[in-house]
C-alpha cells in the first residue's frame, strides 16, 4: 500500500501543475493577438452559420441540427480534456469568426469567458446547462458546485439540442423549418439511444462500478447505476492514503475487476489501483470525437458495450 501511494505521489507532482494552473501571460498574449487580428477576422461572406463548439458532443449535436446550413469548428482537440485545455491563438481565430459559440457550462470551459469577450460582440453564447437538471457536487469547477458532465444522459441531451435548435433558428429564421425537422429526426434516434441504454442495463449482473473521474454521475442517474468510487474526485485533486484505501476496499466487495479509467486522462495511477486489486483497466470515453466514436451516439454505444463486457 505504501508503495502505490507513493505511485499516486510522483504522478500528481509531476502533473498538478500542468492540470490545475493555466498560465495568466496565455491569457494576455491571445487578448493582445485578438486585438491585433479582430479587424480582419470578421465573419466571412457566406450564408452558412459560423459555429464553434467547445466538446466534441456540442459539435455533433450542432452539425446534426445544422446539416448543410452552418459550418461547425470544434475547439477541443478530440483525446484532450476539457479540464486541462489551455487555448490557443487558433482557438482566439476560431471564435472570432464565429456567430454562435456552443458551450456545455457549469463551470466546465473555465478558459471560455474571457475570450469569448475578447471575441466579438456579435457573439451569441449557448449555455447548454441552463435549465438542465443538474447534479450538485462537493467538488467546484472553476467555481461552480455542480457536476458539468450531464451531456452523458441522453435524455438531458435532448435539452441541449433543442437549445441548439432555437440558437439557429433565432439567427437563421428563414431556415427555422429545418433546422426543426433535422432536429426532430435527431431526437427521435436520441430516445431510441436511451431505450437502447436502458434494456442493455437491465441485464447487467452488476449495478456498481468504479471510475477515475466523476463523469458518469448523470448516466449513472438515468440508468440506475450506482458509481461506488472515484479515484480522483475532483480535477486535480490528489487522492490520499485513505481515498485508495477505500477505493481498493470498494473494488474487492464488487468483485468485476475492472477499473474505468478515460481515454482523456493517464490510465497510469488506474492500473496500479487495478493490479493492487488484481483486476483490469477499461477505457471509458466521455467525450468521443476520436476513430470509431466520432458521433456521440457511437460514443454512447461505445461506453454501453465495455460497461457490459464488464458488468454484464
């Protein structure tokens, strides 16, 4: 036990400060590049909606909704994650040009606000989270006590694409008839997701399980599953002695033998606790956008069929 604590150890001190500090002069050089760029950075001539999305999830949902009428950028590079992100002089670019920005909020784009300032005027911001059902958490991110990770229930992404839909249509009303018809075709498959979800759970053999990262409170939620630990509890934060205590604890009552790290995150400290155990790691992916998981339903489907492998 001491010995894998002492993994956990050289892991975080050579990773907190990457995670937990994004750098203030970043921050000064893109507000300095955006007032150097802005003027000839406006919108291009065209008719398509111009639009950013902050997670690859928002992207899809924008692109589903939108079809051939918006141009849709994603700011997140497919495999990074949101809690780690640092923008770019491209991610200033991007959102400069754009007329809609897509944003899960809750506290999740911590980079977002002061760029999206800096952006344009003409901006329009969709909080996806307002509205949402959201779950309260113990852990803040960047200040807000909610957990940001509710796109992972599909019925609560139905919400997010009819925001999407009337972001578009408000913008764009000559087009409103479609963006309202590829909008409804598209919920439709989301409910068919979500019964999809539901039957495959209901054979599961085993209702608990243990993650890295607190994403999959609101499937878990939705489906009647419960997540029995977390390693890393909130971002950044470094388990304790006791914390994986508790986890190993957790994961030997269970007896599935797999720990659920994410594709966005080190597997490392995960397989320590996994061999400690003497189970296995699986890699979840909460927010998709890579091969094989280009679409969030791909993505959904993903995640459902390594919980089954594991649980089932």
């Amino acid at each position: 036990m001491y010995k894998l604590y002492h993994v956990f150890r050289h892991h975080y001190s050579a990773t907190l400060q990457r995670r937990m500090k994004l750098p203030q002069n970043r921050f000064f050089f893109l507000f300095l590049l955006s007032a150097l760029l802005l003027p000839g950075l406006s919108q291009a001539a065209g008719k398509n909606l111009k639009v950013v999305a902050s997670i690859a999830p928002l992207a899809d949902f924008a692109r589903e909704v939108g079809g051939d009428k918006v141009d849709v950028t994603l700011l997140l590079p497919p495999g990074a994650s949101p809690h780690t992100y640092e923008p770019t002089p491209r991610t200033m670019q991007e959102i400069a040009r754009a007329r809609i920005f897509l944003k899960i909020g809750a506290g999740l784009e911590f980079w977002a606000d002061k760029l999206v300032a800096a952006a344009a005027r003409s901006l329009l911001t969709v909080d996806c989270s307002k509205g949402a059902p959201l779950i309260r958490s113990q852990h803040s991110h960047e200040g807000e006590n909610v957990d940001p990770h509710y796109w992972l229930d599909p019925l609560t992404a139905i919400g997010m694409v009819r925001k999407i839909e009337a972001a578009f249509s408000g913008l764009d009303p000559a087009d409103a008839p479609y963006y309202r018809k590829r909008a409804s075709a598209y919920i439709a498959e989301l409910n068919a997701l979500d019964l999809q979800i539901a039957e495959t759970v209901k054979t599961f053999r085993v209702k608990e399980y243990v993650t890295f990262h607190p994403a999959w409170n609101y499937f878990s939620r939705r489906y009647g599953l419960t997540v029995a630990g977390v390693i890393e509890e909130g971002p950044g934060k470094e388990p304790t002695a006791r914390h994986i205590d508790r986890i190993l604890a957790e994961l030997r009552r269970l007896k599935i033998g797999v720990v659920f790290a994410e594709t966005q995150f080190s597997p490392k400290i995960a397989e320590a606790i996994a061999q400690e155990a003497g189970g296995r790691v699986l890699m979840l992916d909460p927010i998709g956008g890579t091969k094989g998981r280009e679409t969030y339903v791909k993505m959904m489907r993903y995640n459902l069929s390594l919980m089954r492998k594991a649980m089932g």
